[in-house]
C-alpha cells in the first residue's frame, strides 16, 4: 500500500467499503430469510463481523494518522522566536505513547503500512524538534546568523 495515502482519501475509501459492507449485509439478511422460508440451514457469514471489526480499526489508524498530521500543520504557523520546543517534545512524546497503545491493543494495527508511516512521522519529530532547540540557542544564533 502507499503511505502517501493522504486522510482524506482514505476516508473515502472507508466510506465506500462501510457501503459495500452494508449492501452485502443486507444480501446475506435476504438469503437467511429464504432459507428460513424454505426450512433451510441458516447460513452463518463471520466475514461480515469480521471486517466490519477491521474497518474500525483502519478508521482509528487513520483518525491517528489525521491527528499527528494536524498537529503537526499546526506548529508551522507558530513564529521561530515563540516555538517552545519543550512543549512540542512533550506533545510529540504523548502522540507516540498513543500509537503504541493502540498497537498493543490492537495488535494487527502494528502489521500495516500506515501504522508505520505514523510512528516514522513522530519518530523524525523526535530528531527535528532538538535540532530547532538547537538553532534556538543564543550561542548557535551568534555564530551562525551574522
């Protein structure tokens, strides 16, 4: 899969296959319906829960992926002379630490593509925010920006 895969198309994506999923559903209501009418076995399809399960999950991936991503859009705006890079590495820390729950929690999230690509995106958070902490320095400014 491509890890470029912004949000909001993604959610269309889910959008479609929560539909698709629905029309099945209904289709599979209608079959046990008919077998029901003629003293059939009723067909069981444990494929509807389980990727009903599955869609879920990818829809609170991709909320993380939209929330770190967002988080982050929202720091460029700041000025360089009132970036607090302390916060930020805390923020970033927090963001890490809920990706991980939801790895452990959901161990399957920890197999895709855009699981990775989110912790890759707030693991070089984690490598800038000190550089900018850096640059910030008197001592750095002094040297480097005359």
């Amino acid at each position: 899969g491509n890890i470029n895969i912004t949000p909001i198309v993604a959610y269309k994506v889910l959008d479609k296959l929560a539909k698709e999923l629905l029309d099945k559903e209904m289709e599979a209501k209608r079959f046990n319906e008919l077998e029901e009418l003629f003293e059939l076995q009723v067909t069981k399809y444990p494929e509807i829960n389980d990727t009903r399960a599955e869609l879920k999950l990818l829809k609170l991936i991709w909320d993380s992926k939209a929330l770190v991503a967002s988080t982050y859009d929202s720091w460029n705006s700041q000025l360089w002379n009132e970036i607090k890079t302390d916060d930020l590495e805390d923020i970033n820390k927090i963001l890490l630490k809920n990706l991980r729950k939801q790895g452990n929690d959901f161990n399957v999230l920890k197999s895709w593509p855009v699981y990775k690509s989110i912790e890759d995106m707030i693991k070089n958070m984690t490598i800038v925010l000190p550089l900018i902490n850096e640059l910030h320095s008197q001592a750095m400014r002094d040297r480097h920006w005359k």
